[in-house]
C-alpha cells in the first residue's frame, strides 16, 4: 500500500482531493479526504470518505457512498464522535 497522505488526487470530474488520512479496513484501502477549494488554495471542511479500489487498468478511486460504513471509520480514526 502506498501512503498517499498529503497527496492530490484529481477524480475525473475534475474535483481535487486533499488525502488528509488513510486506513486498511477489511484488507480495503481507505481515504480520508478534503476537497482543495478556493483556486486551490484552501480545503473544505467536510470530509470524503474513498474508496481505492484496484483494477487491471490501475488504481480507481470511489467515493463511499455508505454512510455506516463512513461512520465507522470515521470514529476509529477518531475523526468523528
């Protein structure tokens, strides 16, 4: 697993992410994300939750849309109470 912490991912939108913390959960790699705002130049304060899924074609990355499951890696990184 590459640490991708403090790196920018770029979704096919357009949209860029900030990878603020990472986590393994169920043999799965786990991002905690912030959107980077303002002509790039600040972060949200909300934070996105993706999923980085690996394919023959690279890595894909996925925003998790399971809010139990976002939740609860939330709280285990103490991110949320």
């Amino acid at each position: 697993m590459e640490n991708r912490i403090n790196k920018i991912l770029t979704l096919e939108n357009g949209k860029k992410l900030m990878v603020l913390h990472q986590a393994i959960y169920n043999d799965d790699n786990y991002l905690v994300c912030s959107e980077v705002v303002d002509n790039d130049q600040d972060l949200s304060d909300e934070p996105i939750l993706v999923h980085e899924i690996k394919s023959e074609d690279g890595i894909e990355i996925e925003i998790v849309e399971d809010s139990d499951l976002a939740e609860f890696i939330l709280q285990h990184l103490n991110l949320m109470d």
